[in-house]
C-alpha cells in the first residue's frame, strides 16, 4: 500500500478572466501521506479551493495529475469519474444542505442518488448521526439547528459513502472560535476512528495548528513551503508564513518591548549586549537551556517577552531575552543555544 493516499503533479489550472487568462495554480506538486490530516493554508485568492477542488475533480486542471489511492482520477470521465468520487468526501464552509430535507434525509440523499435501499440507507447514517452527536435532531430542518449542527450535517452527509479521503474548504471560517474547537476536534476523532485522510484547507493558522499534522504554505498559486507542521511553525523559512504565523506566534517583537530595551541598554556598547529573540520546539523546550548558559558563560539574561504553546501536543514557543557580558561570552552563547537545537535570531536596529 503506498504511503501517499494523494498525489498532485506538476498540476497548473488556468481560468478565461475578464481581462484574459488567470493561472490559479502553477506548477503544483504535492503529496499527501494516507492517514494525516493535511492543512494547506495560504491568503485570500492564493489558490486554495482551486487546489482543493482538483483533487476530487471538481475543477479539471488544464495540465497535470490527480492520483487518489492509485487512480489517476484526470484520466476518467463521466461514470468512472462519479464513482471514483465516491472515494472522496468533501465539507463546505457554508454547509450547502438542503432547507426541504430533515438532518437525516440530508445526510441520506448521497446515498439515495446511490440508489441504496431504504433499510441499508437507515442501517448507514444512523451511525454517522451518533458519530457527529445529532441522533436526538435527526428529524430537524436546517434552520432548526446552529452552525456547528449544520457543519456536522455536512461531515455526515461526505462519510456516508465511506469515503478513504476527507477533503474541507473553508469547513470552519464560518463558526465562532468554540465551535470551531469542536469542529477540529470532531474531525481528529474521525480520522483516529474511520483512517481517514483529511485535507484541510484554510486561512487560520490557529486550525492549522490545531489539528494539522503537516501543513503546505499556498502563495499565488505555487507551494512557497511545506513539512511537519511543529518543524513550519519553529523554522518558517517564507515571507508569507512568516505573515500567516503571526498572529498565533509574532514574528517581531512589539514596539514597548523594544522601548523598554534601549532604555535598559543606556550607554552599555553595542558589543556587550545582544537582543534575541530564541525559538523552542519538541524535546529542547523541556530542557533548562537558559539557566544553563548562564550558568556557563557568567552572563546576564533578562526575560522580556514570550509565549508558550502546543503544536500538535508537543511544546512550542518563542522568548525575547536581552543578553549582556562580554563579546567572547555572547558569542558562546549564542552558539551553544544553536548547538542545543534553539532558533536564535539576533535582533538589530533596535
């Protein structure tokens, strides 16, 4: 079995606009391990829901493949194309159910278009009510029920055909932050139940780092980045996830903490004081490393700023500290915080 349930080649989609043609992709390679969940996260108009919507064919790329468990789905057409779809489930970010249709008759209607018999169809979604917590509104319309309720309609309604891929465009942009919790937390305990591969698109870094296990930056139509979602958000190497992560974990110091340092620094030379900012994450965010160099290299640390946080359960976060001695003294210390797997990043013009 191959370790890939998803793979996107050299994948370019190209729309007639009103001023001409519009590339939304260019050039698209991606691969999505079986099991994960996989966020793809990029700004408004990067190409995300072009993205999504290849892999289940819903937009035709103008130039590569979609493989989905080991079928080349841009080589189909017409009723092989529909039935490789059933593969594929997908969640929308305004719900798309139908007002006419009870919670159970809209997770139904896939497999009524199946042709399903009635007792199989009851056998089937009772169980999806009960996974999504809805059994006691099976009998509600849509405007009976919350956002988060309609949200678990969908997700019902794209298991119902037992899918091997999840795909979510948007699935949660339009609930409130608690909801959203609850969402991202639905969706963990279906792929640990059912093994499922979820593809999660979004603008939120706050999801990503919720549920994500890796995680593809998306800017004007090309992956700008991409690995384990612990490792982009320690070590964003991009302009744009560097912008996407700030505000879940600043890139930059504020303005007061800076204030504060040129006044504490006074007339101390440049060369005997040093602001940096030290990112930890995994195994070396439970290890004493501050109290060590100042331990062995007699320096003094001041902490000004920072935060604390989990990536997927493992510990991650970001700290500000001004060091002061000597050049030689600085200069071993900064080294001896990379040598212990810190991200250190000196700040200057301050």
């Amino acid at each position: 079995m191959e370790s890939s349930v998803i793979k996107l080649q050299d994948i370019f989609q190209t729309y007639q606009g009103p001023a001409g043609p519009v590339e939304a992709l260019r050039g698209i390679d991606l691969h999505v391990p079986r099991g994960e969940i996989f966020g793809v996260i990029g700004r408004s108009g990067a190409g995300k829901s072009s993205l999504v919507r290849t892999i289940n064919l819903l937009n035709r790329p103008s130039a590569g493949t979609v493989r989905v468990d080991g079928v080349d789905l841009t080589a189909l057409d017409g009723a092989a194309l529909r039935a490789a779809r059933r593969d594929i489930g997908m969640i929308f970010q305004h719900f798309n159910l139908l007002s006419s249709r009870t919670v159970f008759d809209n997770v139904a209607l896939p497999l009524e278009l199946e042709g399903l018999r009635r007792a199989d169809i009851v056998s089937r979604v009772l169980p999806l009510l009960e996974l999504v917590g809805l059994c006691e509104l099976r009998d509600r319309y849509p405007a009976q029920i919350s956002g988060g309720q309609k949200q678990r309609v969908g997700i019902a309604r794209a298991l119902a055909s037992r899918p091997k891929v999840l795909l979510s465009d948007e699935a949660t942009s339009a609930l409130d932050p608690e909801t959203t919790r609850a969402i991202l937390t639905l969706l963990r305990e279906i792929r640990r139940e059912l093994g499922l591969t979820i593809v999660l698109i979004t603008h939120q870094m706050q999801v990503i780092k919720q549920v994500a296990d890796q995680v593809a930056v998306i800017d004007v139509g090309r992956i700008v980045e991409q690995g384990q979602t612990l490792n982009v958000f320690s070590r964003p190497s991009h302009e744009v996830t560097r912008s996407l992560l700030d505000d879940v974990v600043p890139q930059t110091l504020p303005e007061p903490v800076l204030a504060r340092v040129r006044a504490m620094l006074g007339g101390v030379p440049a060369s005997q004081a040093s602001l940096l900012r030290l990112v930890f994450a995994g195994e070396e965010s439970d290890q004493p490393i501050l109290s060590d160099v100042i331990r062995r290299f007699a320096i003094d640390l001041n902490l000004l700023h920072g935060q604390i946080d989990e990536v997927q359960g493992q510990p991650f976060g970001a700290l500000a500290v001004l060091a002061r001695g000597s050049q030689d003294q600085l200069k071993a210390t900064v080294a001896h915080l990379r040598r212990s797997g810190v991200l250190v990043q000196e700040v200057a013009h301050v």
